[in-house]
C-alpha cells in the first residue's frame, strides 16, 4: 500500500497513520523523494483502505498488489518524465536519443563527437569515464579529468552527460559534471550504490544486470526511489543466455512489459544487446516499434581504432541515418 | 563449395567433375531438388575453384565459408521467394501474414476464421491438427478429420493452409490438405522427419528449437534443402531463458542475423515468444522493424474458451487492428 | 489418481468404476502395461477414493498430486527395477556400468570393447549406429549392419546392448539386436517415438532433452509408461546454458530430484555433461555420491582417433580405473 | 608473462627489467601482495623469458598463456593455502566445513551454533550481518553490533567467522572481527570492491556471479590477488538457468574445472546451489567427490523459524550426520 502524505502533514497525523498500520501488523516505510513524502506500507490482512485514506494528512493512497511498490503503474497510471531541463526530457511523447562512444578518449574525439550530436538535435552524450572491465590489467578508462572535459564540451553545446558511476565514493566528485548517472549492468543489484543514488537530485539510468530479471530491475528501481530519488529510467541491454551468434540476447519484451507494470521511461541499449555494429540498427528499430522512450547506443568517428567496443559502434554516418529512421519508428508507433 | 549444375549434365561430366574433387580429398554430396542439381563439396585443401568451375557441365560455383551451405546466402544473395500459387507468395517484398487458432476445434469456428481472414485479405490460416502436448493425457488434436475440414473451408477461400506434422508417417495422408507443413519446435532437430520433408515439394515452415540456436536451426533447413526442398521458411518463436515473466524471450536479434545469413525468408511468431496476449502486437511490431518478412500469430474468435493457448491469442477485433498496423510498419521499413 | 486394476477384473466392473468417475466428471485413460492394468483418472472434484477403492476389481487406489502420474512416487515408493535376466539388473542396490563408443565403427573395436568390459565385469555396451548430426553432411552412424555385429559379440560375451533409436520406422528392423533403446537428448519430446516405445517390451534409457526440465523429462517418462512399457530409466546428460567452458552443465541437483520425485532408476552421462575427457571422473564420481543408480559414458581404444566425440572418451586404462572408483563410491554411498 | 621478484631486488634491477619488457612493446603492472612482489607483463611478441628470466632481482619467471595470470595454476602449480593460525587451514589436504546461519539473528542462535560447532569440531561459522536483498523493504540484516556478537563468540571458542561486505565503506569497520570476508554472488563483478579487498589482509570468500562464468569468476579472483591479496577461495554457488524446479543449478562441472586451472581452493555452497533441504546433503557429497576443498552451509536450530533461507536450511541433527559423511566422503576421494 502506498500513502502519499500532504506536504503539511503534522508529526502528529503520522503518528495516528501508523498506529492505525501498527493495529492491522502492517509495517511502514517512510519515503521523502525530491517531489513528495509517503509512506509505504507491507502487509498480509484484509485492510479498509478507504479508513486510512480519510485521515487527516493523507493526500492519496493506493492498494499495489505488486512486490515493488513505487516503481508500479498500479498507483501511477500515467507515466512518468524527466526533466532535465533546457527543454530536454526523457517521456513518453517524444524519443530521447542518446549517442556517444563506450569510452571517452582524447578531448578531440569529444569535440567531434559533440559537433555531430549538435547538427543532428541529439541532446544527450553518453561515454564512459570509470569502465568495469573483466582484467584488472584492461584498460579502466579516463577517469575524472575525462569527464571534466566530457562535461565542458557537452554544456557548452546545450547536450547533457550520461555516464557510468561504479561506486558510492565516485559521486560526490562526479556530481557537478553528470547530468544522468548510469548504473551498469554489473552493478544492477550493488544495493549500498543503489542507495546512495537514492539521495542523488539527479536522473539515474538504471540497466538491467547481465542476467537480471524484469523484477529485479524493478526492485533496484524501487531502491532508487525509495530512497528518495524519482528521477530513474530503466534500460534494457540483453540478456545472457545460450546463444552465442551475438554477444547478448535483446529480451524485447521486457520493453511491453516494463511499460505496462511501471510508470518509468524504458530506455533500450541496442550495442550491447546484439554486439555486432550491422543489426544494430535494426534491432534499435525494433525496440522503438516495441514502444521503448528512448535508445541508447554506441558510436565513434572510427569505430576501427576505438579503445573499446568498436565492433559494436556505429559511425557517424551510419548514425545519422539511424537518427531519421528511429525518429520515423517513433512517430509510425505514435500514430497506433 | 556449392557446385551448381546445368540441367543437361551428362553422367559422363558429373564423373569428372567427382573425380577432380577426389584428387583434394573433398566429399560432395549429389542434391537434387525440384528446382536444381548441385554437388556439395566438402574439404580443407586450399583449391582454385574457377578450375571446376570451368569444367562442361558446371552452371555456376561458390565457395561457402559458412558450416551450413545450401541456406547460406554467400552462394544466393538475392532472396528466396515461396510462391504459393494464386498469387500466394512468401518474399521480402510483401509481408505475409498468418493467423488462426493455436488448435483446430469445431467447423464453425474455422468458418468464421476463414471469413475473418477474407474479409481482412490474409492469405494463410495457421491451425494444429496434430498437438505435441508434455502430458500424454492432454488434448492431442482433432486429427486428419480436423484437417479434411479445415481444408475444405480455405481452399474454398483462397486461403493456404498450415499446419503441424508431428512425424514422418503422417506427411502421406496430410499432403493433399495442407499448402505448408511446419515443423514444431520440438521437432526441430527430428533429423528423420527433416529428411523425409526434404522429398516432400510442399513448402515447409521450419520453428527454432526450445533452445535451439540460429546455427542449429540453419542446420536444420540444410537438411531439408539438401534432401531436396528448396522451399523453407525459417521461424522465431522465442528462446528458453531464466526469465519467467513470459512464457519465452523473442530473440529478435535472430531476425538480422537469419536474414544477414541466409537467403530464406524470416517469420516471426510473436504469440509462442510472449505468450502474453497484451504484448503479442508490440513484440510482432518490433520483429516487422526488425527485418522479419512475415508473422505468424495465434488468433481465437473467443480466447477465453479455446482449446489450448487462449491466455496468448487475439480475438478478431484485435488482430483486425493489427493487420493495419503491421502493414504500416512493413511499409515504412521497406522505405528505408 | 492411479486406480490399479485386478488382473481378472470384468468389463462390467470397469464400466462400474468409470461411471463413478464420470459422475465427478474426472477423465479416465486406460493403461495397460507389460506387468499391470490401471486406470488414470484426472480431475477437479474433491472425491472420496475410498469409495472407488472399495468396487469391485480394484486392486488399489493412490491420490497422485503431481502432474505425472504413473511414474510418480507418490503411488509407488519403493524403486523400481529392470530386468534383464543373465542377473543383470538396473536397480538402486548396485551400480550399473554402461561403456562404450559414441558410434559404432568396425568390428576390431567392437571386439576389443567387449573384451575389455568382459575382464572388467561390466554388463552393458553403449554404441551408436544412428547417429543424430547437426550437419546433414557429417557421418551418421554404421546403421543396421553395425548393430548386428555390435550385437552378436556383445551377446556372446553376455553383455547387454544400449544404442539410439531415432524414429519409429527403425524400431522393428533393431528388435531382435538390442536390449535398452536409448532416445538421445534431441528426440526427448519426440511423442510419436515415445508412444511407439511404451508398446515394446525391452526397457528404454530416455536422456533429458537439450534444455529439457526435469518435469519434462517425467513427462516424456510418463508417455513411455502410459503407453505399456515400464521398463524405463532417466538419464541426466547435462543442460545447455550460457556457461561456455565446457560442452554442457551437468545439472547434479537433478538426480537427488528425480530419486525423489520418480520411483524410476536414474543413470548419469558424465561424458556429454561435461565434454572434457580429464573432468569426466571427477563428475562421474559426484553423480554416484549424489545417488545415481548408474553411469553411462564414452570409451575408446584410442579417442585421438575416434569418429566422434574422442575429447571426451576415455581410454581403457582410464576406464578400468574409474570403475574401482565408481563401486568404492557407490558402497560408500550405500553404507550412509 | 609473471616475474617473480626477489625481496631484495633494488629500483634499479626493476627499471631493467620493465626497459626490457617495454623494448617487446609489453605492458607491465606491479603487483605487491603480502607474500611476494611481482610483475605481470602482457603482451604479444615472441618473447625468450630465459632472457628476462637471468636478469638481476629476478627470482622466477612463467609463461601464462590464460587470459588471467596470477590466479592461474600454470605458473603455480601446487595448490595454495590458506592459513588462519590456530591450526585452521583451507587447504587441500584437509576437508574445511563451514556452517551456520543465513542470517545472524540474536545471541542465543549465536551460541546455540558455536557449542554445536565445537563439539562437532567444525572450525568456521558463517552468517551474514549485512544482506544483500531484492527488495528495500526486507530485513536488511543485524549489522555490526551483531557482528560483535557473533565475533565473541567464536572468538572464544576457536572458531572462525566468515560473513559477507557488501561494500569498500564497511571493510574498516568490520575488519576486527571477521576472519573471512565473503563476497556475495551480486558483487562478484564490483570491482571497485574487488579491488579494495585486494589491499586488505585477510582471507576472502569469493563467490561466482549469479549467472557469472567461471572465467569470470576467475578474472575476479585476479582483481583481488593483483591488489595484493593471495588469501582467496573460489566459491561455487550454483547458476541462474531455465530450469526451476530447484533455486539454482550447481554446477559440479566447475569444480574440476576451477582445481584444474587455478592454484585456489574451492568451496561448493551446496544450499544456494539446490535450495531445497532435503537435497543439501546429496548435492554437497558429490561436490566433494569431485573435488571440492571445502563445504559452506546453511543450519539453524530451527530452520521453520528462520529470519531468512529457513527452506534450505539443514538442523543440528541433520549438519552432524552430514558431517561425518563429508568427511567420509574427502577420505574416500583422497585414497584414488
């Protein structure tokens, strides 16, 4: 059950609330987000829910048969939207492109990087500064300083910064330079960094873990929001199985389903889910059509000579192409 | 190495053709089917084709990186068409869609079917007559009777048939009712029932394993066109996973990769790879974006009371909507 | 519910018991089998089966919760046998070694094989002379030729023959050769090939499929027993998953499973299920701790030159090393 | 390529050797644990070591052809140790049995545990204080004041306690009274964690990913030992697969594989790996049959009671009898 409490509610009206919880053996969270405070309440009697919703201080409240509870269309039908200002969102009625290679480089691949992305109307840049790697001997990426230039490069063109945060010490310092943190598949259930994030005033991009379930990826989520940050969008990426044609499997149901159980943008990585640069665009197409908010993918000037990924990157006129297709995609699925 | 021959090769051109390939140690495979004869020959040697190639008798040659040869399109870039008759075509320059009930039941609800697909123009019923069910006590179909009629109520339509061959002995009595033979997902690697389809000149509509993968299912049209039947369509149908929020994942990366491969034409059954009714048109969108040059969904005038699969089938309303936005898609994809 | 029939019941009886289940609207199959009559009835209703236990001609009644029925322990606790006269036996009291090439070739090994297993006490060959092949071009098996000279050296040794059977037109021709009809991994929901092995009367070594769950695999069982054959036992032979380092994952959980859940004898293929011949040991030696009633693998005179599957045979110094090992296991496991 | 360094080797001599290595364009990183210092040089070029191998400071040099270098038996090829002072090892010589909670909950479990340990003569307790849970709602565990207790206690009695960090911040806090950090199955890929594990100077636990492979499980063990930290056994937990008819799938085929490749000890966690109670016992007598070092399960004193995986759980009754056949079981595996 999810009570969304009044802005003014008194100390002494929460108390009556959960006292009345406490009576039926429901226990209760508190939930304070950027945008509103509720409490959260789990438990297993039959409950007059409208006895609760006519206390004073209580705004709304909404039986959610789900196991995660804030992250549900069940007591949020219409769905949600990022703003990241600068009239640039993440939302359902228009598609967010995000473009940009796996790993920042040098201060020139940015340059050019950006100068693509600002001639196409793309406003958002992904790269990665902090990169997991399987050996401790690969190459870890550029870290802060890489970012600084990411960041000046990005905000002086109007394009906003999406990029890996690996750990909880990384935040503070990153802050000022990220406009949405990434969560990585490896870290899709590293719940001490879900935390912290949860406290972050600033969109996450959550992706789903290498084997991660559709309810796991919302449990993170609820992480996320339950402590105190609304602002997520989950990301499918592909999954592991059996099949090794390609690197992953793009589970494109996911995209309907997380639709229909969240309110939260769903964003799909089409790079890593497929892994060879020719089908990506055709499976980005695909999750557009499936009804994805927005795409997420790979893309370097010379993808031959990348630091990483090239194989799955796509060049900036292949890019180019995509961008009007995607745009074309979205617009059909509107129209349904 | 493909070596495909001209129709008035003479025993005598054959020999030495054979004999050539002796000398570098290569096997070949004599394949006749009821479009062509080809040898398929198999070897390490590094060997200078336009010598064979040269050879009287010899239409044309290819050499064939790929494990499987005949569905590869490195000898056949354009692709395969099906002509059905009647101006019946599987081809990537239409979409081809099917529909119908996951079982076959009663008279009246294939008359309404046919009626329903006329009306909508689609050219092909889907029904089984034959059901592979886990549990030996479970329905297992109407039978050949089931099929006499459904049949009868097509044909008298102008409506192909496609149906389930579960095994080898039953192909005789079902060949003059069905227009296409599919080949279950449980029978996918059934090498017997392959072969004994690869003397059949009906049209042979081939679904991926439970587990199968891409390479496994090329495999398996390469022993239905090497036993003689060039006319196969491939069919994703989803993948067994950990995921249990649906019944399978779609595989929709298969859908480039098949169509990058081979030159046979790519189906998509959404109902099979979801399982969910209210995610069937979303995830049967995705794979029209994503290349796929037909589906194949289940369909049931009343779901609710089918025989089987009723939670994963679309009512008439439903799939009349769906036709259209299928079609769009198709339309906007070929445009690209 | 399992309704076991006296052997000299009356049609009038059974009439009797049917009409009563009629009348709780339960479905009843009639199963007959080389040992035992029974009736299966599935249905909803509460019921009383005391009542039915009571008529006349009943020989005994068992509530079965599980999906399938007659291979279930619920009904039938103590475990299984078969029997294969000369004092050979599978059974859970001693541990039954099956060995052998994956196919077939000549006779000299064919010779050599059972003369190693004669001095070595072992009461089973494996062999293959049909072999399923991904590619319709590789070797498929010595075929009926083989299986008479496999056959006559086996039987004159005393030893027991184990080889595939691929489909239902092949079983006459292999009768009269054969002791146990293996059905490989990719045939174990071939239904039409269960159905026609539960009316022979030689015992069947079923595999899990490929990707095949456990409750699938009593399944396919279940078809075999309803049919008349209860001479069944289960093979786990390792399942396909992401995990690439090796041909399979032997799924060890399965045999404490399928003990439990199943009265039928369990036999484990630690060659298949791992796929490296330095791993086969230690994996066959787990599956007899975990409680298998036997182990089937793959050996040769020499692997390096086998036909197939030589990585993961071993040789006959190996072998006759793993069988001390196998029995000290299997007695160590028994004295717990 | 590992270099092995002499204690006294002086900057100078490693200023060669890296001149050396930098002439075949290798890249060398500096590797210090407590025991020893090494270089870890990787590269492409034909290479003598004897070269390198005679240079001054040079102890030992080794080729590594596996893609993970330290961690990798074919520069060391005995197995190595684990001391724990107080006569306890993890080793390969000896069976080590860890047993105890999932969750620690309050003193009298605690005690109740460590006196059923010690007069089993079992020298470590597991049981988490921080838990790794899907849902922020769930019992998060007892923390640190519950560590302290759960220290005392074993402390006293000469037992060992093994209990999981979730993240870099707790190491500090927790390090005092932890013998064993484990690292759970969601962190396996936190290298941020991995890394900081690498600095500390106690043994870890290092358990395989939910779906990870056992090369990454590998590469992880990697991270640890590059930063500095030798004192690691591999955990086997089971895997995340379709089948669901247990919590997870054991792999049994990794504990060969892992003895094979790496110089670590390995522990099977048999009550993750089936989730079932009455299958624990089964599946961890065939992990040490395969060869596992040791065996980490859960007991409580009432599993129906349990905070947490009461399900999988096995009482003191049942832990003593298992006892003994482990130790039966390692006895039998050591004679072959």
């Amino acid at each position: 059950m999810i009570i969304q409490l009044k802005k003014n509610i008194s100390p002494e009206q929460i108390f009556v609330i959960r006292t009345e919880l406490d009576k039926h053996k429901y226990s209760a969270s508190d939930v304070n987000t950027q945008k509103n405070s509720y409490l959260v309440a789990i438990g297993k009697a039959e409950i007059d829910i409208r006895r609760i919703g006519s206390l004073p201080g209580v705004a709304d409240i909404h039986r959610v048969s789900d196991d995660y509870k804030l992250v549900s269309r069940k007591w949020k039908t219409e769905y949600s939207e990022i703003d990241f200002g600068d009239n640039v969102k993440i939302s359902a009625s228009a598609l967010s492109i995000m473009a940009g290679p796996c790993s920042i480089e040098g201060e020139e691949l940015i340059v050019k990087t950006v100068e693509h992305l600002k001639s196409n109307n793309i406003r958002f840049m992904r790269g990665g500064v902090f990169k997991p790697r399987s050996s401790p001997y690969a190459f870890r990426g550029v870290g802060i300083d890489g970012l600084k230039l990411f960041a000046k490069h990005c905000h002086a063109a109007g394009i906003k910064v999406v990029t890996e945060v690996m750990q909880t010490s990384q935040i503070d310092d990153m802050y000022q330079y990220v406009d949405m943190f990434q969560v990585g598949a490896r870290n899709s259930q590293n719940y001490n960094l879900l935390d912290a994030l949860g406290k972050v005033d600033k969109p996450i991009l959550l992706k789903r873990g290498l084997s991660g379930t559709v309810e796991e990826l919302l449990f993170s989520a609820e992480y996320i929001f339950s402590g105190g940050n609304e602002k997520i969008a989950l990301c499918e990426r592909g999954i592991r199985t059996y099949e090794k044609s390609y690197r992953n499997v793009l589970d494109i149901n996911a995209i309907p389903f997380l639709k229909d159980k969240s309110h939260l943008p769903v964003i799909l990585d089409p790079s890593h889910a497929v892994g060879i640069r020719k089908y990506v665009d055709s499976v980005a197409l695909a999750g557009v059509m499936a009804g994805a908010d927005g795409i997420i993918f790979e893309m370097h000037d010379q993808p031959e000579i990348a630091f990483s990924d090239g194989q799955q990157s796509l060049n900036f006129p292949e890019s180019k192409k995509l961008y009007a297709q995607l745009r074309a995609a979205f617009e059909l699925r509107k129209s349904f």
